[in-house]
C-alpha cells in the first residue's frame, strides 16, 4: 500500500504512474484531500482508480437534511462534493448564532449557540458549555 497525505492534482497522476509501471496490485490511500471527482480525471480516467481508497466521513450529500440544498446546488450545475456541505452547515450555525442572538458579536452569538440546537444539511447540531 502507498499512503500519499496530499490533494488530488498530484494523488491522480501518482496514481496513473503507479499503474503505468505495473503496480496494479498496490493499493493506494489518501486523505480527505482527494475527495472530488476530479482526482479520476488527474489519474487519467476510471481505468487508473480501481483500488484507491480514501479517509472521509460518510458522504453528506446522502443525508435527508441536504436534499433540498444538493439538489439547488446540481440544478446551478455544481456537485456539493468535498466541504462543500460542511462549509454550508458552518454558515447556517453562525447565521442561526446571530440572528438568534440579536447581535454582531461573536461571544453573545457563541452563548446563543450553547443554548439553542441548529438545523443544518449536516443534521441538527448542538454546542455545550464546554465549546470554544
């Protein structure tokens, strides 16, 4: 097994150099940084990919929460892929913070948190006293 900590524009064409040399066997493993579909078209297509696994959570797009948001993101021609979901969850969690707290500052909006459950696509999320 090789593992490669890196992203996908240089994990698809080591993946490619892998296979070219006859290195079919090898697998190959990576972290969250070559969760696109990208990384086959770096590799040099499907034919390259067969046994590269990947370290990442369960895939948030295929959360109930996220339907009505990945289906607005693929009707504008872009795949929530990645942190897309992740990055959209942070934001309704700060929008939900201020708004809830009436306020612009982070430490009231924080202490909202605390208090108060969100809905994200991410699910409904919570904070505790013990949340920085």
């Amino acid at each position: 097994m090789v593992y490669f900590g890196g992203l996908h524009p240089e994990a698809g064409p080591l993946v490619r150099q892998l296979r070219e040399a006859g290195l079919n066997d090898v697998k190959f493993m990576s972290d969250d940084g070559i969760v696109t579909d990208e990384l086959v078209a770096t590799a040099g297509g499907a034919k390259f990919v067969d046994g590269v696994y990947m370290t990442f959570g369960a895939d948030p797009r295929l959360l109930p929460d996220s339907k009505a948001v990945v289906d607005e993101f693929r009707k504008s021609g872009t795949e929530p892929e990645g942190y897309t979901l992740y990055a959209y969850a942070s934001v309704q969690a700060l929008a939900a913070a201020f708004n809830g707290a009436k306020s612009t500052k982070g430490e009231e909006a924080a202490k909202w948190l605390k208090a108060n459950p969100v809905k994200t696509v991410m699910g409904e999320k919570k904070w505790d006293a013990r949340a920085t």
